[in-house]
C-alpha cells in the first residue's frame, strides 16, 4: 500500500519541459527527474542540451531532449513522434519583447503571441490524445504575475500570458472528465539569467522592496510547485492557477 508521500511521485511518468535549458525550466525538469519522471528537455537544438542531458543522466535520471523552435510547427510534430507517450507537458517557453506598447509593431505583436500562446496550442493537440487514451495527463502552462499585475513596457508579453492562463482554463473545463488535469504556474520575481540586468538596476531593487519577503526567489523555489501539479497528488486540483511569488499578488502595496 503506498504512503502519502508516494503520492508526489512521478515514476513511469515521461514529461516534456518546454525551454528548459536553463532558469526555471530547468529548474523544474530536474525536479520532475528527481521525483522519478522520465525527462524531455528542450530547446532550440539538442546540441544545445547536451551538458544538461549529462548531468542529470549522471544523476542517474532518466533524461533525453527534443530541439526545436516554437515557431516551426513542422519541426515540433517530428520531435514530438520521436518521443514516445508523454503524460506530462510543462509550457514553460516565454519569449519577451520588453519595450512600450507603441514601438511594438503588429508583426512583432503576432510573433510573441504566436511563440508564448499558439505554440501551446499546438503542444497540446500532439499530446493530449494520448493522454486521454491512458485516462492520465497534466497540462501546466507556465504565466506570470503580469497576467493580473500588468506594467508597463510588455504589452505583448502580458497578452500571451493572460491567454494562456485563459487557455488553462478552457483545457480544463474540455477535458475534466477524461483524467486530464490543466492548471497554471504563475512566478513572481525570480532571479534567472534573464533577469540579471533587471535585479541590478532601481526597478530590480523596487521589486525586491515590493515582494514581502523582500527577496527574489531562487529558480529552484519553483520545482515544488511544479512537482505538486504534475503529481497524483493534484489529481482533484484543475483549472487552477498556483501563484509563486512571495506574497506580491496577495498585498496591495508594503
């Protein structure tokens, strides 16, 4: 009879992690790997993922990868067909145009769109008949805290992210009854590579000062979250959207 604590683990379970070369994608793969998954790294090129692959095969993790730009749609169903069932999809790729809603041209517009929200779309209509096939599946679409907490300067970032926790959302309306599950991950302020620039300069600190932990999170704060959705022990959890932040969307100022 397995105990409670059996319940977060992800053993014969394979999970495909979206751009999670580095930062939080990574994070949350090696976490998945971890509680037993068999990992499916991504990004642009396997190439790119190899060091990343060694390390948690040295673990002694079960790991591959699957290279592809989210914009080649070609691309990603042959990836996807090499990959075998996947029972668990983490979209975790957010690419970000951080400049005033003016200088956005509509093609740039569409692209992020396309990049952060489509390619979701089309994710799911590759993995989702499998799941629904074995009666078992997560679906977890990485947003932000900018999806309810706009600012200014990422009109088309914060676009994407609302309509994927909408998306999230319609999954799981659609799919409650077949044993599919779909929720969100919203992360607040976290201190990735991408964010480098900004935690040095006064907005960084403002945000810091705005957080009531007054720090940003570590990447690796966001695995048990991650861990959570993606386990049998969520599976009563659907439609929701689980908040990493710290306390930021809870106040309204400190």
């Amino acid at each position: 009879m397995s105990t409670f604590p059996d319940q977060f683990r992800l053993d014969g379970r394979t999970a495909l992690v979206t751009g999670s070369g580095r930062g939080l994608g990574w994070e949350m793969a090696n976490g998945l790997a971890e509680a037993g998954a068999r990992v499916l790294l991504h990004g642009r090129s396997r190439e790119r993922l190899s060091t990343q692959v060694e390390t948690l095969r040295r673990a002694g993790r079960a790991c591959d990868a699957l290279g592809f730009d989210m914009a080649d749609r070609a691309a990603m169903a042959a990836e996807i067909a090499t990959a075998g069932p996947i029972d668990i999809l983490i979209h975790n790729v957010g690419e970000r145009d951080r400049r005033p809603f003016a200088d956005i041209a509509a093609d740039d517009f569409a692209r992020l769109i396309d990049v952060d929200l489509s390619a979701a779309h089309a994710l799911v209509k590759h993995v989702v008949p499998g799941m629904v096939e074995r009666r078992w599946g997560r679906l977890i679409m990485v947003t932000s805290i900018v999806a309810d907490l706009a600012v200014p300067g990422a009109a088309s970032y914060i676009a994407a992210k609302g309509g994927l926790a909408a998306l999230s959302r319609a999954l799981a309306a659609e799919l409650g009854a077949t044993g599919v599950t779909s929720n969100a991950l919203s992360p607040g302020f976290f201190a990735t590579e991408t964010n480098d620039q900004l935690i040095a300069s006064p907005a960084g600190e403002r945000q810091r000062q705005r957080c009531p932990a007054k720090r940003w999170a570590e990447p690796r704060e966001i695995a048990g979250a991650a861990i959570f959705l993606a386990s049998p022990a969520a599976s009563y959890v659907n439609g929701h959207t689980l908040t990493v932040d710290g306390g930021v969307s809870a106040t309204y100022m400190s």
